[in-house]
C-alpha cells in the first residue's frame, strides 16, 4: 500500500455518501457493513466498482475495487501462468467430470485463473453454471449467480440449486464449510465437472481442507481430480532495475541457486518509488495420482507427505526459480512463498 492523497475530515463524508448513492447503498445506515456495486465513465473508460462499507473508531471505512471489463480474463494462455501450472490448470478443465480446486490467499487471482478456464470451455455445446461472491467478470454464455447469504442464499444452496438445472460444467467461488464441500463432491461423483477454490497453504492442502470439513476419505479421493495454489509476486521495476549479490550461505541455507541472475530495485519515478511494477504469478499444480488417492485414503494423511506425492515443483521452488532470473526480488520469493520449515 502507499499513500497518492488523502481527504480531510469535512470533505470525507460528502464522498462517502457519494459512493454509497452510486452503490445504490443506505446513505442513512453507518452501523452495519454494506456491499455494493456501480458502473463508471472515466477517461474514454468504463469502469466496475465493487464498493464495501464498515463501521469503524471515527466513522466509516470504504474500500472499492476497480474492474476493467476491457481487461475480463481471457484464454489460460494469456495469463502468463507457468507453463507446468497452465497444461494442470487446462488438463483438469477438459476433464468430463471431477472436481478441481484452487488454493490461495484473498486476491492471489484465483478467480481469474477459473473465469479463464471456463472462457476455454465455454460452447454452445456445453452449459455452465458459477455462482460466485461477487460476480466480478460476466461471461457471454455461461450462467452466473450472485450468492447472498444474507437471504439464506449461500454457496451450498447454489450449488443444489444449479444441480436441478443440469449444467455440464459448475465454478463455485468457494467451498467454506462442511454443506458446501458435501454438495461439489456430489456433483463431482454424479458426472458433473466442479471448479472451486479453498483456503490452504498448498495444491496439497486442498485436499486436507475438505477432510477437515468432515468430507469421507474416500469421496475425496474418487472425487478430486487434481488441485493448485497459486500466488501474484509484485515483479521488479525494469526502470531501476540492478544486479544484486545475495549472500551465498544465505542461498545455500534456502536451496537457492548460486548461480541466478538476482536483482533488486531501489525504486524510481516510473514505479513510484516502490521498485516494483505489475506481477507475475507464482504458481503449483498437479493432477491427482492413484497413489496419491491411496494416500488420501490411508490413516492420517499429512499434508507434507501428500504433496509428495504430487510431483509438482513446490511454491517455494517456483518463487526462488523466478528470483534467479531477475522476474522478482529474493525479498519478494521469501515473501511470498517462504521455504517449508524444517
């Protein structure tokens, strides 16, 4: 985060009663958090704003979300994924049924990675069915629902919901509890293929997450097609760019190569002097093995020794392989997927 200006104490409320009247939010409520969402002309540009409310010390807070529609993901192939992580990613998605899961912190472009996926598979052939919190890309074609929980319309309700309607393909933002995980391996099973997300530290983890939700062993096992975690590492400005010289204990003791191209940016005017600009994605995949769904369903399956078994080069790995080629900082690798405590 940094700071490109600030509004004083008398200017500030007439703005947020602003945002709440182009959000079509209650102006009059400052007690309870409210979400919205309005269009927006600007610059030759339009604009979608996801806006949200919070009661805060002081007053409210705001925060809003800029969305491009220009910028709507397009086919994997323009994401500039890893090329491991892409052919997973698209491998999963021509699967004919299954479920395939995403991992990773809020705003790591999971999201993207699935409407990019669905753009793939999106034929007149083919119904497919999302329901996401919030709908942040509309997709020509496919079926998209706007959870709302708090009408009792949440992602497990969806879910069963789009079953009655027959789809080929179902995205669901994300599975969050025992009922949401329960309805996707049912679809899974029942020859539907299910794209999701969870919250885990690893592709691995995914896996572990829908046990920790009470889903059977085996129903995890038949139902889990493959799964990937994915992260966005702020890569190195190319304005200010200079070689760096890590210590060479330092790489040893982190698996580092000795022998990469490591830099670092000190920060100039093109990138506002934070020595980054734009991001690339640092990302692991795999496809699930039949030992791997041995493992799931073997006594206590951890999730070391479950990605292991997957064959996928580990996010540590791929963070540290970017870094040594000058893509990102070895601050930025360490940061954003630290090596796997020993």
């Amino acid at each position: 985060m940094r700071v490109v200006g600030a509004l004083d104490a008398a200017t500030y409320p007439a703005a947020l009663a602003r945002a709440k009247v182009l959000a079509r939010l209650d102006v009059a409520e400052r007690r309870l958090p409210q979400d919205g969402r309005a269009r927006l002309a600007l610059a030759g540009r339009t604009l979608d704003l996801r806006l949200s409310t919070a009661p805060a010390i002081g007053g409210e807070t705001l925060a809003i979300r800029l969305l491009d529609p220009a910028a709507a993901p397009g086919r994997l192939e323009a994401l500039g994924l890893p090329p491991e992580y892409e052919a997973a990613v698209a491998a999963a998605a021509r699967a004919p049924h299954g479920l395939f899961l995403l991992t990773g912190p809020t705003g790591a472009g999971k999201t993207t990675t699935l409407h990019a996926a669905l753009s793939g598979l999106n034929t007149e052939a083919r119904k497919i069915m999302t329901a996401e919190d919030p709908v942040e890309y509309e997709i020509p074609g496919v079926v998209q629902m706007q959870v709302r929980p708090e009408i009792g319309f949440d992602f497990a309700r969806a879910q069963r919901a789009m079953l009655r309607h027959n789809p080929d393909v179902m995205m669901v933002g994300e599975i969050r509890d025992g009922e949401s995980a329960a309805t996707a391996i049912q679809a899974a099973l029942t020859g539907h293929l299910v794209l999701s997300t969870v919250h885990a530290n690893s592709a691995a983890g995914a896996a572990i997450r829908l046990l920790d939700l009470g889903v059977e062993p085996f129903l995890v096992s038949a139902a889990l097609i493959g799964a990937g975690a994915q992260r966005l590492a702020r890569r190195l400005c190319e304005a200010c760019a200079e070689p760096d010289a890590p210590d060479p204990a330092a790489l040893a003791r982190i698996g580092a190569p000795e022998d990469g191209r490591w830099r670092r940016a000190p920060g100039c005017a093109a990138c506002g002097g934070t020595g980054t600009k734009g991001r690339v994605p640092v990302a692991e995949a795999f496809l699930a093995s039949r030992a791997f769904a041995e493992a799931v369903r073997g006594p206590a399956p951890s999730e070391t020794a479950l990605a292991e078994l997957t064959g996928a080069t580990p996010l540590s790995r791929a963070a540290l392989d970017l870094a040594a080629q000058g893509a990102i900082s070895l601050e930025e690798a360490l940061r954003v997927a630290p090596p796997a405590r020993t």
